[in-house]
C-alpha cells in the first residue's frame, strides 16, 4: 500500500531523512520509533506532501505521491492524518466537524454524514457529545473526536502522528484504547509515538530511526527481545528502564 523508495529530505544543508527504504502492506501497523529529531514526524509528513522530498520516491497504491500531476486533496482525501494537537475546525460542531468532508469531498448528504457520524463517535466512545463544541472537550475526547473524523472519509490508510503527545497521562489510555480497537479492525497504520507499551502489543512491525535513518525494520517481538542496531539496544534501554523510586530520588 505504502513504498518509501530512497527517499531523501533536506532543509537547506541539514539531511533529514537519509535514503529510507521500506513498504507497508495492506492491513498492516507499522510504529515509527526513534529519539527526538530522528525525523519521525518528517518521513510521516511526507506520505502527504505536508513536506516535500529531493531524492527517491513514494508510492501510495502505486501511485507517486510527489509526482507534479498527482491532485493532493484527492490523495489526501484518502489517507486520514491525525496531528499531535488535534487540529479541530473549533468554531464547528463536533457534528459539523465529522460531516464536513464527507459531504463537500465524498458527496454524502447531510443525512447519510450524520449517521456515519454517530456510528463513528460510539465507536469512539462520545456519541454522547456529537453537538459539543471543541472547546468543550478534553484533549483526550478532542483527540478521539480527530480520529474519528479522520475516519469519517473511508481512508484505507491512516497515519497517527505521536496523537498522545499533547495529553496529560491520563488521557493517553483512552486515545491508544481506540487505536488498538483500529488496528484489530485490520486498518492500514502507520504510528509515530513514543508509547513502547502500544507498538509491543499493536504493531506489525516496528520501525526505529535515528539521524534521518531507518536503522531497524523488525516484528515488535525482535525489535524488543533481540534489537539487531546498537543505536536501538541503547534506546530500549533507556525508555524501558524502570523509573526510579521517590526514596531514591531524594536520598
């Protein structure tokens, strides 16, 4: 569904993605890993050409993503994006919210938006908040509420960029419970996030990146028992190390 063919990125003279060359597969969960400025949020950005490439290709359904004729509301019509800071339209509805795509883009009638959008909202547990305004949401109900608008435009592939980077702790379980329901789904994803916990019991593969480089494509069983790249034993190490105990800190 997804092919990154030697793909290179720069800013200026800074080389922030470094011929990344890797496929996912129809159905598959792929987690993107790495240490701040690896260029995680990069190389997901550039699926929709939110950033541009200079070298490589990518391909979506076969299709070259950066190619000059490809239209890039329809490509991004059919691959939903869900930010780290929700990017809800705040002055609509969560109603109007979920219903404005599919009728302007997929030409759904407001009847047929509305239901799809009362289906999507249980699924993600706020049916009970369908006329609320953003505002008036947590940042965990505002995240689900993206997920499912994101939803609402049938997307066969769906990219999470750190969704639960902006949430307080206690938010982030509500945000992964639901992925974790979409990927059972067997929806295409690829996830950029910190949550080791979730790509251990999600992915189908976890990527790990460091300075612009794919140094790891493994199922999350290797990638965490038997990591291959020194760079990613080092990171496990440190983001899987016990937290220390309060009488140890202040000993």
């Amino acid at each position: 569904m997804l092919a990154f063919e030697n793909v290179d990125k720069y800013y200026d003279d800074y080389h922030a993605l470094k011929g990344i060359h890797a496929t996912i597969a129809r159905g598959e969960v792929v987690v993107v890993c790495g240490p701040s400025g690896s260029g995680k949020s990069t190389l997901i950005r550039t699926v929709t050409r939110l950033e541009a490439i200079q070298g490589g290709c990518i391909r979506f359904e076969g299709r070259d993503v950066h190619a000059r004729d490809m239209r890039v509301n329809e490509l991004r019509a059919r691959i939903g994006f869900v930010f780290q800071n929700f990017n809800l339209f705040q002055n609509l509805s969560v109603r109007q919210n979920l219903i404005l795509g599919p009728t302007k883009v997929l030409g759904l009638s407001r009847d047929e938006a509305t239901a799809q959008a009362e289906a999507l909202l249980a699924k993600v547990g706020l049916a009970h908040k369908i006329d609320a305004m953003p505002a008036n949401l947590s940042g965990g109900q505002q995240q689900r509420v993206a997920i499912a608008r994101a939803l609402a435009m049938k997307p066969p592939l769906m990219l999470f960029d750190e969704p639960t980077s902006a949430l307080d702790p206690e938010m982030v379980q509500e945000v992964l419970h639901v992925m974790r329901e979409l990927a059972g789904d067997g929806l295409t994803m690829m996830i950029v996030t910190h949550e080791m916990g979730f790509a251990r019991d999600v992915s189908s593969r976890v990527w790990f990146m460091d300075h612009g480089q794919l140094l790891e494509d493994a199922p999350p069983d290797q990638f965490f028992s038997r990591p291959k790249h020194a760079r990613a034993q080092r990171f496990l190490q440190d983001v899987l190390r016990p937290a220390p105990r309060i009488a140890e800190l202040v000993a």
